[in-house]
C-alpha cells in the first residue's frame, strides 16, 4: 500500500496533468479559430500528452493499492495575443510542473518511497524536453517576429507533428 502523504501528492499531480491538457486543448482551439492549424495541432498534440501523462500516474497509483481521487478542473485561459504569447506562457506553465515533479521526487525521497522516485525518473527526464521544445519555439517566433511568411512556414511545420504514446503506457501493452 503507498504511503498517504505520496498518494495525495501523485493525486494533486494527476489534477494538475489534467488540467494542463485542458489549458492546452483551449490553446488548440484559440489557433484553430485563428486559422493557424498547424499550432492548434500542436498544442492537440500536448492535450494527448497530458492525457497520456495523467494516466501514467493513476496506472501506478492504483498499481501501489492506492486510490485516485479526481477533482473538477478549474478554467483555463481561452485566447493569447499571439503565438509568441502562447508559447511563452506554455514554457511558463512547464516550468511549474517541472517544480511540481520535482517537489514529488522530494517527497518520495522524504519518505523513503523509492518506487515512486524511480517511477518519476522518467517525468524528471519528460519536462526537460517539454521545457527544452517550448524555448526552442519561442526563440524560433521571436526570430519570424511579424514575417507572415515564416509564421505560415512555421504553422505547416507543426501541422505534422504527430502524438506518440509514452513509453511507460506502450510498455504495458
């Protein structure tokens, strides 16, 4: 049985990977309505990842005897004054759930809880490229600035992001 303290954090971090998804999803369609696709399929693409994050830690949790406790997701922006804008607040948002992962990694530290430490290896090394791919397109929108042309490249570049299922949900197929 997980200890209560870890199955409240991991708890309070599947809310937050939900609501992550959900802020994400509202960005996806402020792009879509905008008529920038290929940014709403990217943003799509983060809604999916959330998705996928937040089921990895109910799979363990309920794997750990513990029991997921699911609370309403709270609103979420709904428009960005640009695609500058959204990114920067998209590498914002990161950098708190990157805080967030670690305080749990602490925590399961704290407690002597090392397959939750060992489970979180693998977030510690997820917001790392999440904050990593957020950097690297605010850099490439500052460079565009207003050149609707390379906006409109960097749009159809996006659009063919695709989603891939994260390798501690594949690994259980």
């Amino acid at each position: 049985m997980i200890n209560g303290k870890i199955q409240d954090a991991i708890n309070a971090q599947i809310n937050a990977e939900f609501w992550s998804g959900y802020l994400y999803l509202s960005m996806a369609m402020h792009f879509e309505a905008e008529g920038n696709s290929g940014i709403a399929n990217w943003f799509r693409i983060q809604f999916k990842e959330e998705q996928a994050h937040a089921e990895i830690f109910i799979n363990y949790l309920n794997s750990r005897g513990g029991r997921v406790m699911l609370e309403p997701i709270a609103a979420v922006e709904t428009s960005w004054e640009s695609p500058l804008a959204a990114f920067e607040a998209t590498l914002a948002h990161e950098e708190k759930v990157t805080a967030m992962i670690n305080n749990l990694y602490a925590l399961a530290e704290a407690e002597h809880d090392y397959a939750t430490r060992g489970k979180l290896d693998w977030f510690v090394s997820e917001q790392v490229e999440e904050e990593e791919t957020a950097r690297n397109l605010i850099d490439r929108l500052k460079l565009i600035g207003n050149d609707g042309l390379a906006l409109y490249t960097l749009d159809r570049e996006l659009a063919t992001r695709v989603y891939n299922v994260p390798a501690p949900l594949a690994q259980q197929d």
